[in-house]
C-alpha cells in the first residue's frame, strides 16, 4: 500500500478533544479544530453548530498546502504560523509538528496576544499526543477493519 | 492516505480529477452535487477565476453509506487543468487515494490529454505514488461533440494499462457516476488490502 493510513483511536481522540475543548476556553476562542494536512477534520470545539467545518477543513488544508509551497520556493521549511484578520472574526493557524493544523477562531472577547500564548501550549500537548498515535499505527499489531470487507460489502454501497 | 476514524466509526478518502483544461473535471463535480442527496453531500467549493477556471480546487465531501459499522466519506478534488497552475496541482495530489482522469475526447485536444496524462505521472512520482499502483480509472468526456476521436483510438494513447474507462458526457451525467462508483470500488478495495 502507497499510503500509511491516518488512524484515530477512541483513547487519543478523547486526550485531543480534552485539549481542543480547554483551548477553547483559555483562549476565549469562539471555535476551535484540529484537521490533518490532507483536509481531514479530526476534532472539533466551541460554536461549531452553525459553522461548516467540513469545508473549513478542506479550505485550511489548501491554504497551508499553498503557504507551504511557497516557503518551499524561498528555501524555507514551512511557515507555520498564519493569522487573518476580519473585521468581526480572526483566524489563527498553526501547523503543529509538520502534520496537523490547529485552527483558532476568536473574535474582539479575545486577542492574538492570548490566542498564540495558549496554541503554543496546546501544540505541545497535541505533538505529544500524535507522536504517541502514529507509535500505535505503525505496529503491524494494529489491524484494519477493512481486511475482512466483501465484493459484496462494496457492491452494496452502490446499490442505488 | 484514507483516515480510519474509530472514535467516529468512520472512513475518509481523498479521489482527485485530473486531466487538461476545460476537460469537465469541474463539470463532473457539479453533477455529482446536483443529483446527490443533500443528507450525502456537503457545501462544494470552487476556488475559481472571475471567468470561471479553477484556480486552486473544487472540493465537495460526500458520504456514501455505510460498511461494517463505518461510514464511508469521499473528498472529491478538482486540480485546475491549465498547464501554469502546476504548482497548485501537486498540492492536491497530496494524500490521494484514488484519481479519475477526465479525457477530453475531441480531436485536437488528444495532445493536451496525453501531456496531462504525463504531468500526472511526474507529480505523483514527486509525492511517491506511482500511477500504476494508486487507484485509478479513465473517462472520455464530451462524446457528444462532433469532432471527437474514437474510444479505440483514447484507449491506445491514454491507457496503456487498461484501467477502467467510461464515455462520458458531463454536462448531461452521462458515465459521471459510472466514474464515480468505479474509483470508488477501487479505493475501498485497496483498503482491505493494506493494513495501516
């Protein structure tokens, strides 16, 4: 297989929500997510009932994918941090260990000052938290749900 | 690179539509959203020019049932097809699972069609996928025009290794899911063969 999978178990998605939801609050973030660099969302906090994270997701993920490219141009490893400023809501970005991407969304109840402080905590905790996650993937003990799947299985996906 | 979620019970895939400019890739997308459910689909995105060409990617998230417990959800992608954009296709083919090429099945577009074909080729070996190992089907788009060349003659320069192949006529949804549901087959198959 070209492709390691990207795998999240109950206990690591539990200690990121924990760090997602308290960063919500420390930062007095209006929503805060997690998203792996192919677009992938993988958790979530705050006001999220009314926001399409999703195509947030993905729109975060083509926007560190093109940052990235450009720093490849100018011989840089990456730009890791990125902050947009709007007139009511702000969004601050932060790649985390080169492999997930941390998104804070804060509004005039909060400042970037506050918001950098407690990302750089968080992302410390989350680097630990993945390290210890992609650990657990890479051994062959882990297996896929998948290798028992049938045509069938398959075929009846599309039975419309 | 597909993403098992346990915690969700779900399973996501990434399928790109590649191919030459004003191929329909784009086309492809905005059928699958129109006749598509609206519980099975999310917002689609295009990040377009003011004319209307893509300028980075269209993107829209699907979710196709279940299997075994696990929802199933595909990202679909679009790469801008015009030949300058190169930079901007390889960061789509970042973390692919599955590519469908849209031909343009018109006569003089054949050299367009096979350049895209190579650059494909280049870019994926850039992310260390080979084409011949990733999931993978062909369409030739636009079979209702008039001058188009024969599926024999698509079928001789731009597949080689006999993948799956459709005609297709986008604008209508003629082999757009055909399309669709052969790569998708592919992905999941690959799935049960890798562990992660």
């Amino acid at each position: 297989m070209v492709n390691p999978q990207m795998v999240m178990y109950e206990e690591e998605f539990n200690q990121i929500q924990n760090v997602v939801d308290r960063l919500v609050k420390d930062a007095n973030a209006k929503v805060v997510f997690i998203v792996d660099k192919n677009g992938q969302l993988i958790a979530a906090s705050g006001d999220v009932d009314n926001l399409d994270t999703t195509s947030l997701a993905s729109l975060t993920a083509g926007n560190i994918a093109a940052t990235g490219g450009m720093a490849k141009l100018l011989k840089e490893n990456e730009f890791a941090t990125q902050f947009h400023e709007g007139e009511k809501a702000n969004i601050h970005i932060q790649l985390v260990g080169n492999r997930v991407i941390l998104v804070v969304i804060f509004d005039s109840k909060s400042s970037l000052g506050l918001v950098r402080l407690r990302v750089r905590r968080a992302s410390e905790e989350l680097n630990n938290i993945f390290e210890a996650l992609l650990k657990k993937v890479a051994d062959p003990g882990a297996d896929s749900p998948f290798a028992e799947i049938t045509d069938e299985d398959i075929d009846n996906l599309f039975n419309d | 690179m597909s993403f098992i979620n346990y915690m969700a019970r779900e399973i996501n895939c990434k399928i790109v539509y590649y191919g030459p400019g004003l191929c329909g890739k784009t086309t492809n997308l905005q059928y699958i959203y129109e006749r598509t459910n609206p519980d099975a689909k999310g917002k689609m995105i295009s990040l377009a020019t003011e004319t209307d060409r893509t300028l980075f990617f269209d993107f829209l998230p699907l979710a196709l049932g279940e299997i075994r417990g696990f929802k199933t959800r595909f990202h679909l992608y679009t790469v801008p097809g015009q030949v300058f954009y190169d930079a901007s296709r390889k960061l789509i083919l970042k973390g692919v699972d599955g590519v469908v090429f849209v031909a343009d099945s018109q006569i003089d577009r054949m050299e367009a069609n096979e350049e895209s074909v190579e650059n494909l080729k280049t870019n994926l070996e850039e992310q260390g996928y080979k084409l011949e190992k990733i999931p993978y089907v062909i369409q030739y788009n636009k079979r209702d025009l008039p001058e188009v060349a024969t599926v024999e003659e698509l079928r001789e320069k731009l597949n080689p290794m006999n993948v799956p192949d459709f005609e297709g006529v986008a604008r209508t949804g003629v082999g757009v899911f055909d399309t669709l549901k052969a790569v998708a087959k592919l992905v999941l198959t690959e799935l049960r063969k890798g562990g992660p």
